[in-house]
C-alpha cells in the first residue's frame, strides 16, 4: 500500500508543468574572474541536469553591499532567469546554502 502512494506522488510530479524563476547571487569578490564564469556555469549546469531551461544569465558586476556579509563590503551580482520543475528549486537552494563561494542568494518565481 505505501508503495502504491509514492508512485502516485512520483506521477504526480511529472505531471507538473515547468515554471519560470529568477536567482539573483552575491559571489564573493575573493572569486577571480575565471572562477566566477566557473561558477555561474556550474550553477547552469546544475539546473540544465536536471530538466530544467537556461533562458539568460546577467553579470551585473562587482557592487557595494548593503552590509557586510562575512566581513565583505562588495560582492559580485549575478542574475540568471530559468525554467523547471518546483521540485529542483529545493535542491539548487541547498546546493547555494553549502557553496563558500556565493554570500547571499534569492530565488523566487518569475511572474511570466
């Protein structure tokens, strides 16, 4: 009977269509250019292996910040626009909480 139930949630969420998102992140401005693009790009990776659609990512460069965040003043913004499943946004925000590279990050549903 329980096996009957988590295949009815495994079909349940195939069945979800793909949604739009915004992820806006503070790199630390310790990170050298080239691993900042590394960085960014494993982030895309990370949602293209899973089902999901880059549709464009935005350097927005190295800013002030508001506060410090682990004693930094400035950190580089990037913003990235993309399309999945509800169920990989979990997983990318626990992926960003361990990363020492990224600050700060914001995740929210696009309203497209």
């Amino acid at each position: 009977m329980a096996v009957k139930k988590i295949a009815e949630k495994v079909l349940a969420t195939e069945d979800i269509p793909q949604r739009g998102y915004e992820l806006v992140m503070v790199i630390s401005p310790e990170v050298a250019d080239e691993q900042l693009e590394a960085k960014v790009d494993e982030v895309s990776r990370f949602i293209t292996e899973r089902g999901g659609v880059i549709a464009s990512v935005e350097h927005w460069g190295k800013r002030r910040l508001a506060y410090p965040i682990r004693s930094f003043t400035e950190g580089n913004y990037v913003l990235s626009r993309f399309e999945s499943k509800p169920s990989l946004c979990k997983q990318l925000e626990a992926s960003l909480q361990i990363s020492e590279d990224v600050l700060r990050y914001l995740l929210i549903r696009s309203g497209d």
